[in-house]
C-alpha cells in the first residue's frame, strides 16, 4: 500500500490514490434487457406494396398480405404505427400457419406491445413458428426457457432451441450457445466449444462475440493463448463501438501486451469507452490524468471522470475523489467533501478511505474532532490489512485514539465495533 506525507509535522500518513489495473471478462450475462428485441422484420425486409393493395389482399384471407399489413403497422411504414393492428393482422396469418407472423405475434407478447405482456402467450407463438423451423423463434424461444419467463426455467431446453437455431446460422443463437459454454450455465464449462461457438457468430459481425472470443485468446480458455489474436479480436469490437472491448484494448496499450506499451493509445481507448459510461474506463482515465502518462498531466480532469464514476457508485473513484478533495488537487480544498466521498467508500469496505476517514476524524478536519468515530473507522480498517507493518501502525494509531476516551464512550465504541464486523462478515476482526 503507497503512501505519502499528508497531515503536516505529524507521524500519521494518509494512503495516496489507488490504480487499477483490470480487464473486462464478460460481454454479457443474460437478462431480458440485454437480449436483443426482435421487431420482425428488418427495415430492408419491409413489404414493397402499398398498405391499400396489401388490405385488399388481406381481407380476401391471404396469408402473407396479413403478415406483411402488420408489418407495415408494426413499422409505421407509409400508415401511423399502430401495435394493436399489428397484433390483429399477426393473428390472422399466425392462425393460417405462417411461420413469420407466429414469430410477430410472439414478440408482440413478448414485450407489451399491442398486447398486454404475457410471456406465456409469447413462448406459445415462438413455440409454433419454432416448429416450422423459424431460427429467432427458435432462439427466443431458448431465451425464454433460460430465463424461466413464461416457462419453467430449463436449460436443457434452452440448449435444445439455441442449438437448433445456430445450426441454421441464427447469430444470436450461436452467441448464446457459446456463452453457456463459456459459463458453464446448464452444461459442462467447455471453452472449446464456447470458442467455436463465438468464432461461427463473430464471423457474421457479431460484436459482443467478438469481444468473448478476444477474451479467451487474452487467457488461453478453448485455444492458444495469444494476446495478438486477443488484440485483433478487442480492436474488431472496439472499432465497433463496443465500450468493454475498448476498455480491454487501452488495458493491453497500458500494459503492453499484444501491442507495444503505448499510453497515450491507452488513454484514447479509455477515453472512448468512458465516454459510453464505462465506470473503469472512466477511473483509469483518471488515473493517467493524474500521473500524466499519456495525457497532459492535469488534475482538473483527473476529478472529472473519478466524479463520473464515483457517481455510479465506483469505490476506488470515490476514495481517489476525496483524496483530491482533501489534497486540493484540480479541486478547491474541501475537507467536508473529501469527508463524504471517503465515507461512501468506506461504508462499502474500502480500507484505505476507512483510514484517511479515521484521520481526519482524528484531526477534525471537515468534521468537528471525534475520536470515536477515529478509533472506529482505524479499527475496521485494520481488519483488513494484511501486511503486518501496516496492521500494527494503525491500530497503534487506533489505540492511542483510545486513550483519549472516557470509558463508557470505549465502550460504546467498541460495541459499535462488533456490530460492524458482526454485519460484515467479510471482515476478520484482528
């Protein structure tokens, strides 16, 4: 743990700000939000006839003129969009077995649209146009027995209709078939096979395949680890726009892997992906702001993006915030605000914000002098230190704070104490 003087003439330091050096290792887990939303069909496959000619075919019962007016509902193409249309015209060539519009509907019931959401109802038209061999009814189909939506949850099932539909090239079937290889989700961990898997989907352009599939090169899980492949893969999702893939390439720039060390391509990647939000991309931006690797040095814009991912709740940008608040640094001086962010961070087990927060609850900076709340907040962050040096300083520091106490208020401290680690069972009570 690095530290630098900080409270003047006296012997306790306070810890400098942390780094971080990690990778994004996931694309996506499933939930519903992440699936994509099938509105069928795709604009290029939107119905070329006019919605008159099309009515009159569909009021004589043909089929594909139902489905093709309810596209142009579903779409709002050349009439005013209108779900509940769309829904009533799906029907009517669902009924008459086209696979298509049994698809439609299903999605309609799938999210709420024209439909009250019913996903029962929606895994029963997925279920009939998965059966005449419709591929994204087939996957969704899949999603909704993985997720339980609509269905008992079962994984065998969703293997079943995603393998089904990958077979026959259904992208987002054979990324999700990968993933649960991947993850090991329903089947045996294979990395083998969740790389095949990836590769067939990243060749049709898929981007958060592109990614998995860097990640496993990045560590060698179903093929040879080789960061230049894990290189091509990142940059081809980055490219893209992919903002975990950005942030993974500015890691490798950073570190030089696969690339010569580059920080300045670090910071342009980190920078891309921040901007996305991405909460990592966003401290480690920071972090070459604040040393200068990279960038100009420049602390002003060092406590922007900690702010923007301390604001997301990011512990390390919080701590790295206050500690600019408490060193004056790109910020004006603000003991109270430093005292704020590293109590967010601490009440989220921060050991180093614990400490700078005990010291100035010991020196009644921002706050008025409390050494309860000092000896407190040095007790709990002793708890977690691990070098032995370190461990002995504070709670020498801590003890001393003990001496300034009445003994009913050591008590009462003591007992909060415990109820801290009682309620934190991550923290071992030294």
């Amino acid at each position: 743990m690095l530290i630098e003087p900080f409270l003047g003439t006296g012997c306790i330091r306070i810890n400098q700000m942390k780094q971080k050096k990690s990778l994004a290792l996931s694309a996506c887990s499933l939930t519903l939000a992440c699936l994509p939303l099938f509105v069928i069909p795709l604009q290029a496959q939107l119905p070329s006839a006019n919605a008159a000619s099309l009515l009159t075919k569909a009021n004589s019962g043909d089929a594909e003129a139902e489905f093709n007016l309810g596209t142009l509902y579903d779409y709002g193409q050349g009439i005013p969009q209108n779900y509940t249309q769309a829904a009533a015209w799906y029907r009517k060539a669902a009924s008459q077995d086209n696979a298509k519009a049994q698809f439609a509907l299903g999605t309609l019931y799938d999210n709420g649209r024209g439909v009250p959401q019913n996903y029962a109802r929606a895994a029963e038209w997925y279920r009939k146009a998965a059966q005449y061999g419709d591929a994204k009814a087939q996957f969704s189909l899949g999603v909704l027995y993985e997720t339980g939506h609509g269905v008992p949850q079962n994984y065998g099932e969703a293997l079943n209709w995603y393998t089904k539909a990958a077979d026959i090239g259904e992208v987002d079937a054979q990324f999700a078939l990968a993933r649960l290889f991947d993850k090991g989700i329903g089947v045996s961990q294979d990395y083998v096979r969740a790389a095949s898997w990836y590769r067939k989907a990243a060749e049709q352009e898929h981007i958060p395949a592109k990614f998995s599939l860097g990640v496993l090169y990045n560590f060698g899980h179903g093929v040879s680890l080789d960061y230049a492949q894990a290189v091509y893969w990142y940059r081809q999702a980055a490219q893209q726009g992919y903002d975990q893939a950005q942030f993974n390439l500015g890691i490798f720039y950073e570190t030089g892997k696969g690339v010569p060390e580059d920080f300045s391509q670090a910071a342009s990647w980190f920078f891309k992906a921040a901007e996305q939000g991405n909460i990592d991309a966003q401290f480690n931006l920071g972090v070459l702001y604040n040393s200068g690797k990279g960038v100009q040095q420049d602390y002003k814009q060092a406590a922007t993006w900690f702010r923007k991912a301390a604001e997301q709740g990011d512990i390390e940008s919080q701590f790295n915030l206050g500690y600019l608040y408490a060193s004056g640094k790109g910020v004006d001086r603000d003991y109270k605000q430093a005292i704020t962010l590293y109590l967010k961070a601490s009440e989220q087990g921060n050991t180093d914000a614990q400490f700078n927060l005990a010291l100035l609850y010991a020196k009644g900076m921002g706050v008025p002098q409390n050494f309860s709340d000092a000896y407190f907040w040095m007790s709990v962050a002793a708890a977690k230190l691990t070098n032995d040096l370190q461990q002995k300083t504070v709670m020498d520091a801590r003890d001393s704070m003990a001496k300034m106490l009445p003994p009913d208020v050591l008590a009462s401290v003591q007992q909060r104490t415990a109820k801290w680690f009682a309620e934190h069972s991550d923290s071992a009570r030294p």
